[in-house]
C-alpha cells in the first residue's frame, strides 16, 4: 500500500498509535517483542511518516549522517575532519550519532530508515547483522562503510592483519628479538575487533621468522593512555621484557612510551615502541608507526556516498587504502 497511514499501522500491529510513533521515533523505548512486531507491519505496509516526508520536501539542504563508536578517539577524530573537509563546500549538514552499544546501533539504524532524516549514511568501524542491511536497503537509505565491508554497501577498509605483519617484519629487520604487544580488551559487540586482527598478523610474521610471541607477553586492556601505560609496566615487569613492543593505537603506544620513561628507560636502545594509525601526535612525539589514511577514509566515503545518491544506478565500490610503515625516533 503506498499510502498506509499510522492508523492503518497500529490496527494492523494491534496497538495503539503513540506506540507506533516511539518505534518510528525512540525504538530503543519500546520493548524489542513490540517493536519486532510494529517494524514487520511498517515493511508489510510501505509505511512512510508523512511529517517528515514533508519536511524533507521543504528542506533546500541535504543531510549525511555519520554513526561511530569511541568518536572522541583520535583516529575516529581524523576520520570525521575528512569526512567535514569533503561536506565543507557542499549543501549537505553533517549529523554525528554516538554509539555505545548494539542496541542504540540498530535503534538508530530503524529510526533514520523510517524518518528519512539523512539523504545517505556513513558507518564508521560499526559491525552490523542482516537485519540492519536488510532495513537500510529496503528503506534506500544509502550508506557507505569503513572498515567492514559488504557487497550491498561500498566500503572503504584496510587490511589490519597485513598491518600486524608489517610491524613484525619491520622490527624483525631492524633486529629485535623479544616481541611484545599491547592491545584492546573487553572490546563491546558494536565495535569492529581491529586490534585482534592486527596481533593476529604480527603473531603470524613472528612465527614464520622462527620467533615467538609468548603469551605472557601480550597485555590487553581497554583502550586508554593510563591502560597502556599499566600494560606496559606489566611487559616491562617480565624477567626478561621485550626489547620491542607493537601497540594497536597510537594512543596505547603513547602510554607505553610514558611508562617506559617514567622507568628512565632510553627508547629506543632499551625498547623500541611502534603505534598504529598515525594520529597528529605521532609526529610530534617521534614515534614509528604503521601509517592508514584516516581523513582520506573520511573524504572518500563522502565522495562514494554522493555518487550513488547522484546515480542510483551506480555500481557499489570497495575501496581498499594502502598502510605504510612510518619510521620515526622510537625504533
């Protein structure tokens, strides 16, 4: 039915109107079994708030939306400024959507597909079931993922794994031989496991050079300087601590560096650190890392989303950026 209205909803759901509203509205408010329920007919229906339908009419600016996790990390930070660079000169508004968990990911995901407040969406680092492709593509709502791909979207990601396996081979070349490495813990279901990926490819290149990487010396724990830090400080506890030490983040390898000179340990002829990101900072403190081009992720997904709200008809893209080792002073 092309014109069902938000009657014809609630009759059909078997509940009352209002109901309807906080599911198109609020679906976090409103108990998933109800919510299951109303969403099923609003597909059944081709149900499209009429409010905002008009609104969207009247608007003379678009609208691109932006969902991530952990968005005041500085990787997540750059990404964003590439994404604001790109809208800079462009008649669309940027709107950014916190997540801090799955439930609030797919109440966002039902809520903006039914209203129609963005004309296209950006998912940083997000992972997403088929229920939320199946939702966004049913309801056109384009969107453009880094970091997690999938054939309905185009995606902008790199390849963490490699990344790991750059960081061994870099330092196994510059002759190290205790490997350690700091990474994430506890890392919540909305967030994309990066830092798994990127030991496992450093793990891998280790044990391929005939080296270890002994299980004591991996220290994982939620993201943050001070975490890093006490990571560290556990690595550098060991009877026999790493002679270098590969972080998942520049933040982590900043606090990794704190500790090792609060030890008065010279970085890198006593340890050598190496990050992963090249956030601002990194310059500015002098630290080896692998290089992935963050605000060139964000200005890309901006310019692959607007091509396929220009033409519909556009195939999807999957772009793929190149990391790099950046050699600085802590190697």
């Amino acid at each position: 039915m092309a014109h069902s209205t938000v009657y014809d909803v609630a009759n059909k759901a078997g509940v009352s109107i209002a109901t309807v509203s906080r599911v198109v509205n609020f679906p976090d408010k409103v108990n998933p079994e109800t919510r299951h329920k109303v969403l099923s007919v609003i597909d059944q229906l081709g149900y499209v708030p009429k409010a905002e339908a008009a609104a969207r009419a009247r608007k003379s600016a678009g609208r691109i939306g932006v969902l991530a996790p952990f968005f005041t990390y500085p990787s997540f930070v750059q990404r964003l400024r590439g994404v604001a660079n790109a809208l800079t000169t462009l008649p669309y508004e940027l709107t950014i959507y916190n997540v801090d968990s799955t439930a609030r990911r797919d109440s966002y995901v039902t809520s903006l597909s039914l209203t129609r407040r963005l004309d296209g969406l950006i998912l940083m680092a997000l992972p997403f079931n088929q229920a939320t492709v199946e939702r966004l593509v049913n309801h056109s709502m384009e969107t453009v993922s880094i970091e997690v791909t999938h054939p309905s979207f185009s995606s902008i990601e790199i390849d963490d794994h490699a990344g790991g396996r750059m960081a061994a081979e870099y330092l196994i070349q510059k002759g190290y031989r205790r490997f350690g490495f700091i990474g994430d813990t506890d890392l919540p279901e909305h967030a994309f496991p990066t830092s798994d990926r990127r030991l496992g490819g450093y793990r891998a290149a280790i044990h391929e050079a005939g080296r270890a990487l002994e299980p004591s010396y991996i220290a994982l724990a939620v993201q943050s300087l001070q975490n890093a830090k006490n990571c560290m400080d556990r690595l550098l506890d060991l009877p026999e601590p790493p002679d270098a030490v590969f972080c998942a983040s520049d933040t982590q390898a900043l606090g990794a560096l704190k500790a090792a000179r609060v030890r008065g340990l010279r970085v890198p002829d006593d340890i050598a650190i190496i990050g992963f990101d090249d956030v601002d900072i990194a310059e500015y403190v002098g630290l080896t890392t692998i290089r992935q081009h963050l605000e060139e992720s964000g200005r890309l997904a901006v310019e692959l989303l607007l091509a396929r709200l220009e033409n519909r008809s556009r195939p999807v893209q999957h772009v793929r950026l190149t990391l790099k080792v950046i050699e600085r002073e802590t190697t």
